[in-house]
C-alpha cells in the first residue's frame, strides 16, 4: 500500500491507541486541561472522537470519502473498522481506500495539533483538497511502478 512514512507511522500510533486526545492530555495534566473538544465542545474527545466522532473532522473525512467513491457509503462504523481493523469492501480497490484513510488521517492529525498549538485556521475543504492532492500523488507513484 503506497503511504508516506508518516502517515504509515500515524496509523501505527493510531492502531495501538498511541496517540495524544484531549482526554489522555487531561489525564497527564492532574485533570488541570479539559478533554473536551476543542471543535465541537463534546465533553471528552478519545481518539474516535479526534478522528470520527467530531463533526468537523468527520466532514473532512466524508467529503474525502464520497469525491473518492461516489456511489458508495460509509458510516462512522465503516470508517471505524477501516482505521481499526482494516476491514474490506466490495465494489472498491481497497488499497485506494486504505491510502485515503492514511491521507485523510495524516492531514487531519497535522491541522488539528496546529489548530490546537497555533491557532491555524482548520478549513474543511482545503483540508479535503490537501488530502485529495495527497492521494494522488501517491497513487500516481503506484501506477507508475506497476
């Protein structure tokens, strides 16, 4: 499956539950910092939350998802089993979908840690754009190696 290393390495971190939430943040913090959700003020943000449960990330990842296959829908539950257990679906070239969700991951993960530390704006479509182009480029590079 053509990934970069860091979005090999995200999704790594993401399967084991190695990465940092609002909730696990709170926790290091004596309870200090809120694990609430900085985008959507739900009252504690694990990592489903981070990347499905939100709505503006699930929008990111939605939008990513229908330009990628129109015809088809995916549920949070879809996606969940996607990131989590690698599960596969009829009527789509799973490798393709598995490099979008690591693209859509890696962009999401990037801009939501900048949104939080910068206050860099988190601008659904460029965010789709961004990963879009990611994907792309990654499957341009696949078909040229096949």
């Amino acid at each position: 499956m053509p990934v970069s290393p860091e979005s090999r390495s995200l999704w790594y971190c993401l399967f084991h539950r190695k990465l940092f939430s609002q909730s696990l943040l709170s926790k290091f913090d004596n309870g200090l910092a809120s694990s609430q959700c900085k985008f959507c003020s739900a009252n504690n943000e694990d990592l489903q939350h981070l990347f499905l449960r939100c709505p503006r990330k699930w929008r990111v990842r939605i939008d990513a998802f229908n330009f990628f296959s129109s015809h088809l829908t995916f549920t949070q539950a879809d996606v969940c089993s996607i990131l989590w257990s690698f599960q596969r679906f009829p009527f789509v070239d799973n490798t393709d979908l598995s490099t979008l969700s690591c693209c859509v991951l890696s962009v999401t993960w990037r801009t939501h840690w900048r949104f939080i530390i910068d206050d860099f704006p988190f601008i659904d479509t460029q965010l789709v754009t961004r990963a879009m182009s990611q994907f792309a480029t990654l499957k341009r590079g696949r078909l040229d190696l096949d």
